[in-house]
C-alpha cells in the first residue's frame, strides 16, 4: 500500500528532531489531552505527520493573531 510522506507515523524523537521540543514534553502533553493529536500502537505512542503539521501551523497562527491585536 503506497502511503505519503503525510501519511508517516512518528515518535516522540522524531518530534523532538522536527521542533526543538523535548520528547518528554510531547509524552506529557499526550497524557493530558493537548498538543497535537497522537494514538498507540501497541504501547507507543504516535502521532501522524500530517496532524503534527497541521497543530504546528495552528499554533504559529494562533501566536501570530495574539501579537497582532
């Protein structure tokens, strides 16, 4: 099944690569219902790059439209 680069699974490491953010503060954040959207598989947790993408963009416009008003 051919799948996209959205489409990739990630790990707590993988986010941390991708935002400087600690994997740590990624695992709490699922623990607690916030940051972006993630599921296990098996006892891991994942998130799914396109909803990383997506939360990320909402974020930076979120910061944005605060420091606009």
């Amino acid at each position: 099944m051919p799948t996209t680069d959205d489409d990739k699974l990630l790990t707590a490491e993988d986010l941390e690569q991708l935002t400087g953010t600690p994997k740590s503060t990624f695992r709490y954040w699922a623990s607690i219902g916030q940051g972006p959207a993630s599921f296990k598989v098996g006892r891991r947790r994942k998130w799914k790059r396109s909803s990383v993408l997506s939360w990320l963009a909402e974020q930076e416009r979120k910061t944005s439209t605060d420091r606009a008003s």
